[in-house]
C-alpha cells in the first residue's frame, strides 16, 4: 500500500502551489509561499519520500517498482 503513497504526495504539493498561486490575487500574497515550500521540502526531502522508501526497502518487489516508476511525478513507467 505504500507504494500508492507517491501520487497521493504529489497531489499534496500540488494543491499547496496552486493555493500559492491563488493568493498572489490579495496583497501581500507572495507571503504564502512560505507554505508550499515548506510541504515541498518536507516530502521532498524529511518525511515524505525519504520514509515511504526506507519503510519499502525490505520489499523485494519495490526494487523493481522504483526503477520502473518515477519518484514523485505521476508518470508512465519505464521499461
């Protein structure tokens, strides 16, 4: 199941950029993008990818799954 996290992260990141970008409408918006980096940062980098792959790295599938899949981006996979 933590296999099907990746998409769910970036949909996350995703959402955050896009309320970014909805609060460069007010004055003083560009403050807000203390939050989006922050997630990125954290998914990217801490919490997010770095535990799901840690938590994977005794499946012996998921070496298979993280050569053929892209790590944060939804994308077809490779062959």
């Amino acid at each position: 199941m933590a296999i099907l996290e990746a998409p769910k992260l970036f949909g996350e990141v995703l959402q955050w950029w896009g309320i970014f970008v909805i609060a460069l409408s007010v004055e003083n918006g560009w403050v807000s993008i203390i939050g989006p980096l922050t997630i990125t940062v954290l998914i990217l980098k801490i919490s997010g990818i770095p535990l799901l792959e840690k938590k994977m790295e005794t499946n012996l599938e998921f070496s298979e799954y993280k050569r053929k899949t892209s790590v944060f981006i939804p994308l077809p996979p490779r062959k």
